[in-house]
C-alpha cells in the first residue's frame, strides 16, 4: 500500500469529521459503497426522532457528499464559495426526483497541514469547521466541469446543525438551495 496523498488524508479527515458529529448527535452513520459514490453519496445518516419541535417522522434519512479543502473560501454576503468539481454530482445533489434528501459537507483544513490534527493530553482537536447546503432545486449550471455553490454561514455541520436538519425533514421540510447573487 502506498502512502495516503493530501487529497486521501483531507478526504478521510472529513469523514472523521462526520463520524464525530453524528456520534455526538446520537445519528447513525454508514459510510456508502462504491456504487453510492459514483452518484454523490459518501455517507447515509439516520437519525431517530422524537425531535425537536415535533414532526411526525420517527426515523428519518439523509444522503451526504463531504468535500475537504485547504483553500480559503470566498465570502460572498453570508456565505462561504466552493468550486464543486463534477457536474454530475452537482446535478445529483440539486435534482428533486429523490425521495431520500441530499446535503453537500465542506470541510475547509487550515492551509498548514500540521494544524488539520492537533493532539495534546486534554484534546484531540480537528481544526476548522465543516458547512452543510442543500442544493435540491438548485438552477442547472451551464459549466462542463465545476460550479460553484454557496455555504451560508450560518449552516455550520455540527451535532445541533443536524439535529435541526433532521428535524425539518422529519416534518417533510426538505431544505431547498437558496441562490446567491453575486
């Protein structure tokens, strides 16, 4: 085996990243297969209700594609540019034939890779922090090979955050991307 590339490490980084947040929760995480990959979905959460603020569902799914990235996102107004590589993902992630909710995760690692993990005796810190988007009813892009898409900056992926995702859909809320002008 051949040693991990920065790309695999901020990509495991992330997943890391999710595990913790659906732990902490209390949302199950299944990493997805090879299949699920190839059409935008790198992990399935479940989280099981009763939630906040009602809802009527009691187990309620989303579809995640994490992203990492060392590069220092754009603020545009109130939220955090990403340049998404791959049309098709962003086509699967904005389309609203899907009965099961997608949501995109960014990461964004501090530019120095010494400062992604830090270790000490009374933490194991992973530096920055991860914003989730819902790109389902997002315009189609006329790109060939990325678009960007905008992170508000209030979505922050942490274990509130996806509770209160969960939550929305769990009252059949699905989150609708919410265009940004530039």
């Amino acid at each position: 085996m051949r040693p991990l590339t920065h790309q695999n490490i901020e990509s495991e980084l992330s997943y890391a990243y999710l595990h913790a947040v659906a732990a902490r929760a209390g949302v199950g995480c299944k990493v997805s297969s090879r299949h699920d990959d190839n059409v935008g979905v790198d992990a399935e959460l479940t989280g099981w209700g009763p939630f906040p603020n009602g809802g009527y569902r009691q187990e309620v799914d989303i579809k995640v594609q994490l992203k990492a990235t060392v590069k220092q996102p754009v603020v545009v107004g109130n939220s955090f540019s990403y340049s998404l590589s791959g049309i098709n993902q962003y086509n699967d992630l904005r389309t609203d034939t899907l009965s099961t909710p997608r949501i995109l995760v960014v990461l964004f690692l501090p530019s120095d890779e010494k400062d992604w993990l830090v270790h000490t005796e009374d933490a194991l810190q992973l530096k920055n922090c991860a914003y989730w988007v819902s790109l389902r009813g997002a315009s189609a892009s006329s790109n060939a090979t990325a678009q960007t898409v905008y992170l508000p900056k209030d979505q922050t992926f942490d274990p509130n955050g996806l509770i209160n995702i969960l939550a929305k859909i769990s009252k059949n809320e699905i989150p609708l991307y919410q265009e940004v002008s530039v």
